[in-house]
C-alpha cells in the first residue's frame, strides 16, 4: 500500500515489463477500464504478460497503448 501512495509511482509512464495488474495498480483503474483499454477479455491469460507482449500481440507500439491507458483513466476519473 505505501508502495502507490507515493506519488512516484502512480500513473507511470509505461515500461515493456510492466502487467497489466501493475498498471492498474498504479493508475488505479478497475480491470474493465484497464482490460479494454489493453484489448483483454474477462479471464484473459495475457493479464500476466508484459505490456510488449500484449502490444505486439495486437500490433501496436507502447506510445500508442500509453495513450490508450492515458485516454482511459481519463475518461474514466472525468465520469466519477
């Protein structure tokens, strides 16, 4: 828990190792914002692979699931 309250580590930048959990942890979005934003369907198996692997999966770059996420938690924290 202290690890996300610092302000360093909420809403990072996306790195190629980082999951799916991790990012929703840290943007602190509900899987179904996160799993849409990342292309997953509920019981996806890719929740445990690395963002590289979901971006090349669904041939897109990291800079472009980035603004996926960003546009997400957005819209999402701008309806609650």
């Amino acid at each position: 828990t202290i690890y996300w309250m610092d302000p360093a580590h909420q809403d990072q930048p996306l790195a190629g190792w980082m999951t799916p959990r991790y990012v929703a942890q840290s943007y602190k979005l509900p899987p179904e914002v996160l799993g849409e934003a990342l292309f997953m369907v509920k019981g996806d198996k890719m929740r445990r692979q690395s963002l590289d692997t979901i971006a090349a999966h669904n041939d897109m770059t990291l800079a472009e699931l980035q603004t996926r996420i960003t546009d997400a938690a957005t819209a999402w924290r701008d309806a609650k």
